[in-house]
C-alpha cells in the first residue's frame, strides 16, 4: 500500500531535550516536506527536499533541523524543542512532475513541557 | 501565489450532494485546482485536482468555469463519514519549492 509512516504518533518531551520525527514513503518520491499546523494558521511548511541531499527552508524552518540522506527518509529533529513548537506534524511528499498532488502522514502530535 | 477564498463552514444532511465553491481571483496561466479533505488529527486527502471545464472522479466532481476564476467542488450524496474539512488550493507543479498552501478550509458538517 503506498503510503507516507510518520513515528511517533504522538509524543510529550520537555523543553530541551533532542527528538526526532521519523518520516518514510514507499512511493519512489523525489519530493518530500513537512508541516505544522496550529489552530488559526493553518498549515505551514517548514522544510522541504527536492531531492536526496537536497534540502531548503520553508516558511518556518527557525528551531528545526532536516536530512535527506536516503530518497525514502525524511526525519525532522528538533534540537531544543521549546513549548512553541507544541504542534501537529504533518510529513508529505509527492512527485516532482506532479507536486501539487501529494500524500500526507498521519500526523505526530508533539506536546512541549 | 493566487490566495484562495471559500466558505468557513457549510452543514449538510446525508444523502445530499454539497457544492463548496472556491474563488481564485488571480490564478496564474500554469495554475492547477486542488481539492483536499482532512479529517480530524489526520493528515490532508488529495481529493481531486483540474485545470478546466470539468473534472470527475470516485470521490468528487471539479466544476472550473472558463475564466478559471473560481471552481466548484461537488460531493455526491454525502454520508456522515464525509464530515471534513475541505481545502482548496491554487498550485503549479513548476513552482520552485512546491509550497501547497493551505488556507481555512471549509468546515462540512453532515447531519443524520
């Protein structure tokens, strides 16, 4: 089945304390990105990559961290998380002759202590 | 990037068939028209996306008149488990970055 797996689905860390989000696709994507999105701002991007080691900030990139080292992976790190970046994730990636029809993960519900 | 406007919230009665109409005053020439549904805490559905005149799928119709201006997406039939939201997007597979962004949405609610 194709899809975009993002783990974990959901996770409570405290203020300081590295993570990582891991994102995976099996569709043989050469694009792929990731998201927040908050009550009253809708989606965001926050990172994106057009390819593998390729990678480029999106609207809100200040506080995270990506690679693209393999064209499947994708995984966000968040270095020192803070209580702002409290947020639902959202992993998407697409094909670069077809972007604007893309396939999103779950979700990572992220809580910051 | 063309901004998008439609409608916060729409209800709905099973059975039904819901038209949310978006309107995309300054749509570029390589623009596509993109659908997307959400449901709660899960990440956003491609639904259907067209370029002119009328697209259909098993999901959903795209109504886009000739001036592009606007669009319409129609759900045939709507059960409660099409409570969503709906997103419409303006978006060229050329762009660099390939930003899809999202606005408000529509808020469907279906009815017993």
């Amino acid at each position: 089945e194709a899809q975009v797996t993002q783990n974990p689905r959901y996770l409570i860390t405290v203020t300081g304390k590295k993570l990582t989000v891991t994102c995976s696709q099996n569709m043989n994507h050469e694009y792929m990105s990731w998201y927040r999105q908050d009550p009253g701002l809708g989606l965001r991007q926050i990172y994106y990559s057009m390819n593998v080691e390729v990678t480029d900030k999106g609207d809100v990139p200040e506080g995270y961290k990506v690679s693209r080292k393999e064209k499947r992976n994708f995984p966000l790190i968040l270095e020192s998380p803070s209580p702002n970046q409290t947020s639902l994730y959202f992993c998407a990636s697409s094909f670069r002759r077809d972007r604007v029809m893309a396939f999103f993960g779950q979700g990572t519900r992220l809580t910051v202590v | 990037l063309a901004k998008t406007t439609q409608p916060i919230s729409m209800d709905s009665y099973e059975g039904q068939e819901v038209n949310i109409t978006c309107s995309h005053n300054n749509i570029a020439t390589n623009d596509y028209i993109t659908w997307y549904q959400q449901f709660p805490s899960q990440g956003p559905r491609f639904i259907i996306q067209g370029y002119k005149t009328k697209v259909t799928n098993e999901v959903a119709s795209l109504f886009i008149p000739a001036d592009r201006k606007s669009s319409t997406l129609s759900l045939p039939r709507v059960s409660l488990s099409d409570t969503a939201v709906y997103y419409c997007l303006v978006a060229t597979n050329g762009a660099a970055g390939n930003k899809l962004t999202f606005g408000g949405g529509t808020r469907v609610l279906v009815k017993p």
